[in-house]
C-alpha cells in the first residue's frame, strides 16, 4: 500500500474550505436562533458539499487506494442539491414546514443510491482492484450513463425551479438585503 503523497497548495485549500464547510454545517444545524428547519436544510447543504470537496481532495492527492470506501460516495449527492435548496427557499420565503409529500423531492436521490449498491457493498480490496484496472466496476456502463444524464437533467430542472420561485417571490423585509 502507498502512502499518501504530499498535499500542494490547492488540495491544502480545498481541505481548508472543507473543514470550513463542515464546521460550519454542524454550527448551523446545532443553531438555536431563527428558523431550526431551514437552518438544518442549509447546513445539510453545506455538509454535503464538504464532504464532496473531502472525497475530491482525497482523490487529487491519490489517497483512494488508502481510503477506498470514500470512492464514489458523493456521486449520488446533486440528486439532494436541489430538493435541499427547493426546501430551504420555500422554508424561507413561504415559512411552509417539510410535509409527507415533500419527501417525494428525495426519490430520485433514493434510485439513484438503489442503482449504485452494489459499488457500495464491495469490500476495499474488491474496490482497489477495480482502480488498479484488475476488475470491472459491478455497475454497467449504460446504468452509469444513465445515471449522469439524469443527474444533470434534475440538476438543470431544480435549477430552473427555484430560480422561477426566487423570481416570483416579494422583494421586502429581510429578503431585500438579500
């Protein structure tokens, strides 16, 4: 097994901005003041992307070998951007609190993690083989494929959402200085 190779100036700053991130996130989702439910919404975003920018910088600096179950777990992550930031902007605006039906928002995320199991539930030396190019991903192509293009498609979708809602919200109080 190799060792980690030396961090250089960007990975040292996005480990930074990711431990950052992830401070932050607990801050917030611990955070008394204001509305609770849409500070755990936003600190759910800022979690998930610093654990995104942990995964990278790990793999930038060529410690997957070394941390092989770290590989791939935030690729299933944009089908939560979304629904996380829909949520916190409707909490925000509207003051609506997360109902039954909202948990539909979380389907796609939910498939999407169904499809790519059985990456999930190989063991690391299974898992390092398959970086070292001695055994095939246990997804196929076309599902990995698939899985990229709906990924975007959702993305691009909930992008247009909440700009359309942000749009269409009053400009007053609070939001203003927004």
């Amino acid at each position: 097994m190799q060792n980690c190779p030396v961090f250089d100036a960007w990975s040292i700053v996005f480990l930074i901005a990711a431990v950052q991130g992830l401070f932050v996130g607990f801050i917030l989702f611990r955070w008394r003041r204001g509305d609770r439910q849409s500070n755990r919404l936003l600190a759910w975003i800022m979690l998930l992307f610093s654990l995104t920018m942990v995964e990278y910088v790990l793999y930038w600096i060529g410690c997957w070998q070394r941390f092989p179950h770290v590989a791939e777990m935030s690729s299933q992550f944009p089908f939560l951007y979304g629904p996380l930031l829909w949520l916190y902007l409707r909490t925000i605006y509207t003051g609506k609190k997360i109902g039954r039906r909202d948990w539909l928002h979380f389907a796609a995320f939910v498939l999407a993690v169904a499809l790519i199991v059985p990456w999930y539930g190989l063991d690391a030396e299974s898992k390092r083989a398959v970086f070292r190019g001695q055994a095939k991903f246990p997804v196929s192509g076309q599902v990995l494929n698939m899985l990229v293009g709906f990924r975007i498609a959702h993305m691009v979708a909930y992008s247009v959402w909440n700009f359309v809602f942000i749009h269409r919200q009053p400009r007053v109080g609070a939001t203003t200085r927004w």
